[in-house]
C-alpha cells in the first residue's frame, strides 16, 4: 500500500509540473512587450515573478528576452482510501529583461 501512494504521489507532482509549464508557455508574451505589462499578465495568472535584468537602463527601456519556469509547490492530500488530490499553492516563474 505505501508503494501506491509514493507512486501516485510521483505521478500527481509530475502531472502538476507538466500543466504547470504549459500555462507558462501560454501565458509568456510572444515577442518583444513591455516588461510591466509581462509581469502583470503573469501575476494576474497566480504566479510570482522574479525580474533578472541585464543593463542598466530603466525597466521602461528594457525588453523581455525570455519566460522561465521557476518552482512550483503543490500538497497531495488523500480524500478516502484510493483517491488522491494534488493543489498548487506557489508557482514561480522568472521574467529575463535586456536593457
């Protein structure tokens, strides 16, 4: 029985990633935008955003270069004998800006 768990377990977290990273990719911009306006599409989507700038001029200037997923936090919780549920509670992604 404890092998079934851990292995349902496993599968629940990597099933939680893959969905993760692809709402990642359908919420990372396609082309060049503003970097404020990245942050707050991924923020108003439930995630926390790590800016990594490179450059010096001010963010106004500045362009995102890349979208990439950061950790994600779920808990598995058991609702009866055989039933799993797996709940997001953090997602991180990092925003990368060239200035």
């Amino acid at each position: 029985m404890k092998s079934y768990v851990a292995v349902s377990l496993t599968a629940s977290t990597l099933a939680a990633s893959a969905v993760a990273l692809s709402t990642i990719a359908n919420a990372a911009p396609s082309g060049p935008s503003t970097v404020d306006q990245t942050v707050r599409t991924l923020e108003a989507s439930g995630y926390n955003v790590i800016v990594n700038r490179t450059g010096g001029a001010p963010l106004s200037q500045c362009t995102v270069s890349s979208v990439r997923p950061g950790q994600t936090y779920s808990t598995t919780d058991s609702r009866g004998e055989d039933s799993l549920s797996t709940t997001v509670t953090s997602k991180t992604v990092y925003v990368d800006v060239t200035c």
